[in-house]
C-alpha cells in the first residue's frame, strides 16, 4: 500500500483541468514550491470572502424588483428575472400586522403560516427589526435587507462548513462559493437557514462527534423537511461498519432538538385536554394537500398528457421508498463502503427529483452535498448551467402567462425544455456519483489517499455487514495504478 501523508492538502489546480485552466485568471496553477498557510488569507478566510461577495451580486441581481419590479407591473418581477418570496411574506403572512406565527389565524386561504416552527422564528426575528413606521413598500424593502443579512451569514457558514469538511480539500469550498444558481437563488427563499445547519452538523459529523451532529441536523429539520433525510445514509453506513453507538446518539440528537424546538408551538391545551395545535401542523398538511407545482416532473408529465395527476402523492411516495431501497442496497452492496456525503446527495436529490414541486432554490439544498459528493469542476458546473437555465426559464414563462396577449417571454414548450434541463442535469450528477461508488477507484476524493473524510467515526473503518463481494482491486483500473490506495481499516497515519 502507497504511504500517504494525510496532513498535505490537496491542490486543485494540479488534480483538475478545468481548475486549473480558471487558475490563469489568476496567474496560474499553484506551484510545486508554493508555501501554504503561511498567510492571514487561509483557504476559510479567502472561500468565506468569496461567499459573501457572490452573495452580494444575488444581492444586486435583486434591484430591478427592490426599485420596484415586487411593487408595481404584473410581470416586471419575471421579466427582471428577480422574483422573491421574502417581501410579499411580510404583509401576506401577518408580519407586518404583528401577529404571531402559528398562533395568530391569518386573513385569506392560508389561515396559518406553512413554513416549519425554526423558519418562523427566523422570519419573525427579521420582523422585529424592521420598522413598523412608513410605507408598506417601504418596509417590505427593509424586511427583505434584513433576511437578506441574515440570510448572507448562512450563506458564509455553509461555504466555511464545506471548507472544514474535508480536511485535506479546503479549496473545494470555493465551488459553493462560485456557485452561479446559488448566488441567483440565495434570496428568493429561507431555505438557507435549514442548509447552513445541515452544513454544520455534518462538519462536526466528519469530527466524530455524532450527537453534536444529530442536534443540529435535528434542528435543521425543524426548518426544513429535507435535512431528516441524512439520517437514512447514517443508518446504513453505520449498520455495514457496525457503529450502532454512533449512529444512536446522532439519532438521540436529531429526536431531542427537533422536540425541543416544536413541542412549545405544537401542543396545545384546553378544557378537553391536550391536542396538536392547528397552525403548527398547517405546514405538513399544506405539503400534503399542495397540487403538482412548477418545475417537477410531474408537471412535465401532467402539461403533455392533459392528466391532472391528482394521485401524484402517492405515486412520489412509492418512487421515493423504491429509490431509498436502491439507495442502501447500494451502499451494502458497494465494493467499498460509499463516503457519506455521496449517500445524502443521493437521497436528498431522490426526494427533490420525485418532489410535486421542483423550485428553483432547491439548487441551494444540494450545492453543499454536490461539492462534498462530487468536488469536480467540469460535472459541478454543467450542473450549475443546466440549473441557471432553468432559472431563467422559470421567470420568463411566468412573463410570458401574465402579459395577457402580449406573449412577452417563454412559451409553454421552452419552459418544458427548461424543466427538462434541470431535471436531467441533476440526473447526470446523480448518474457520476453513483459511478464513482460502484468504481471507487474513479472517486476523485479517494484517488488523493482519503477514504471517507466527511464520515468521522466511518472513516477508514472495516466492514462488519457487507452483502456484496469484499473489497477487490478491479481489473479495469490500469490507469489508476499511480494513485494511493487505501483500505479498510488501515492504520491511521
């Protein structure tokens, strides 16, 4: 077995062509006699900086709607392409009358805020420093500035918690930084928030510190349904190198912190006694009762047909059990266990991909998982073009439906091409992922000498349940004879 040593951090632009080929906007690949780490400027430091100025740009994108695209026009806010959920919230969801989220009954069809108990909190905080004084454009443009703030620290602590995750990789942090759908998409929603928890909680999974991990993935749950998710991959990887005790506390941390933040808000007690309180479940029942949206599959196939597909829940739900089987027999039957991070971007984009709705910010929930599953420049940014496509298509379709006779923008076609587009980009990162665990010696994290640097007490474990066949070197891999090997239960170093 090839010595590797395990503190050397990976380059780039020496193990990836089209990193290197952006590296001579900046003078070139990184020489062999480079000193690293001797600056203030560390790889966090500089991918964080990045972060923060591409958040920016998403930021700046906005100003057609924040000058008044959100406010006045039927369609300046797709024709702009800078459409957000955040300021037409503030008044549609009770916040700029100061009711209390899933407390207070809200006017109109949605009598209850639809978004988890953790989401609520964060846009009730935005609220209480927004002013409550001026126009309700005007603070609807505050309360927007606001999420936004809060909303760029995620973003920082998303591209940090990516940069730690792998040791020896800190530089792939900068594909979340870089990433153009995630600058165009940061600000539309708050689904950053549950993603920089995931982020964090599956950093201090790679420590080894499970139940640490499990709260905060736990909390990230009580934001967004999503982060749940992980716990499946950790339960097989855990059952195939036999860390029960891990995979319990992690588990025990998920159950705890969940409960601790919804119990307040979800039980509710009267002279009948205790019962769950309606506004707390108005978000599962929505999920639940909400029709085929835009940019599923199931949309594609419901404007082709003609069919409503009202029994698309269901058909979701037995795609989505006949994906996660698939899922772990791949993870018994792998020829080595996969890493961790390559079995959650699995599941999480299995659900997104069978979801009644695919929004254009769900690009954020897997740009983390993508960049630690796949850290390969050319296959992340042709998934990242295939993404900024559909972005664009989204909003020009909506100009096209809402400018009456006009027909100013994308008919019904190119808006199907561009669900197309995202859905087979996502597809195709899925397809290289799961090739690079049935061919492990084609994982470009384990080509450098690592085995599973996400997987924490995984990491360079042996099998104790494996339904496949016992690691072999495979005959195929000629052209991998240079690079290091690693196998199960090698010595750390």
């Amino acid at each position: 077995m090839t010595s590797v040593r395990r503190d050397e951090p990976v380059r780039p632009t020496r193990r990836d062509e089209v990193a290197a080929a952006g590296s001579e906007l900046i003078g070139g690949p990184i020489g062999r006699r480079a000193l690293l780490g001797i600056s203030r400027l560390t790889p966090v430091r500089v991918i964080a900086l990045v972060a923060i100025g591409m958040f920016a740009l998403g930021m700046v994108q906005k100003l057609p709607c924040y000058n008044g695209g959100w406010f006045f026009g039927a369609t300046s806010q797709y024709v702009h392409a800078c459409y957000s959920d955040i300021p037409h919230l503030y008044a549609g969801r009770g916040f700029a009358d100061g009711l209390i989220p899933y407390f207070d009954r809200l006017p109109g069809d949605m009598e209850y805020l639809e978004y988890p108990v953790l989401t609520g909190a964060f846009m009730e905080i935005a609220s209480w420093m927004t002013p409550h004084g001026g126009s309700i454009q005007y603070r609807e443009q505050i309360y927007w500035l606001v999420n936004a703030g809060m909303l760029m620290i995620c973003a920082a602590v998303v591209a940090v918690c990516v940069t730690r995750t792998h040791r020896r990789r800190p530089w792939d942090g900068l594909l979340v930084a870089l990433a153009p759908a995630a600058a165009l998409t940061a600000t539309i929603n708050w689904d950053l928030l549950a993603i920089a928890l995931t982020a964090a909680g599956m950093l201090l999974w790679s420590r080894s510190r499970p139940l640490a991990a499990g709260v905060l993935i736990g909390l990230a749950t009580a934001a967004k349904l999503y982060p749940v998710l992980l716990l499946g991959p950790l339960l097989v990887l855990c059952w195939r190198a036999g860390a029960w005790r891990a995979y319990g506390r992690a588990a025990a941390g998920a159950v705890a912190s969940w409960l601790v933040v919804n119990l307040p808000v979800m039980i509710t007690h009267d002279g009948a006694g205790f019962h769950i309180r309606e506004g707390w479940a108005k978000f599962y029942t929505f999920s639940q009762e909400r029709p085929i949206d835009f940019g599923s599959v199931w949309l594609l196939i419901s404007q082709r047909t003609g069919n409503p597909l009202e029994n698309a829940n269901t058909y979701a739900t037995l795609l989505m059990i006949l994906g996660c089987g698939a899922i772990g027999l791949l993870a018994l039957y792998a020829p080595r266990r996969p890493r961790f991070a390559q079995l959650a971007f699995l599941v999480v984009a299995l659900f997104i991909l069978t979801n009644k709705v695919y929004s254009p910010q769900y690009v954020l929930w897997l740009t983390p998982l993508a960049v630690l599953a796949r850290p390969r420049w050319r296959d992340f940014l042709i998934w990242q073009a295939c993404e900024v496509m559909y972005f664009l298509g989204i909003w020009t379709y909506l100009a096209y439906t809402g400018n009456g006779d006009k027909h100013q923008g994308l008919p019904l076609e190119g808006y199907q091409l561009a669900i197309v587009l995202h859905l087979v980009g996502t597809l195709y990162l899925c397809a290289v992922v799961v090739r690079d665990i049935l061919l492990p010696e084609r994982d470009v994290v384990r080509r450098d000498g690592d085995d599973d640097p996400s997987g924490g007490v995984l990491d360079r474990s042996p099998d104790v349940f494996v339904l496949g066949r016992a690691y072999h070197r495979p005959r195929h891999a000629v052209q991998f004879e240079g690079a290091p090997q690693v196998r199960w239960g090698a010595v750390r170093e």
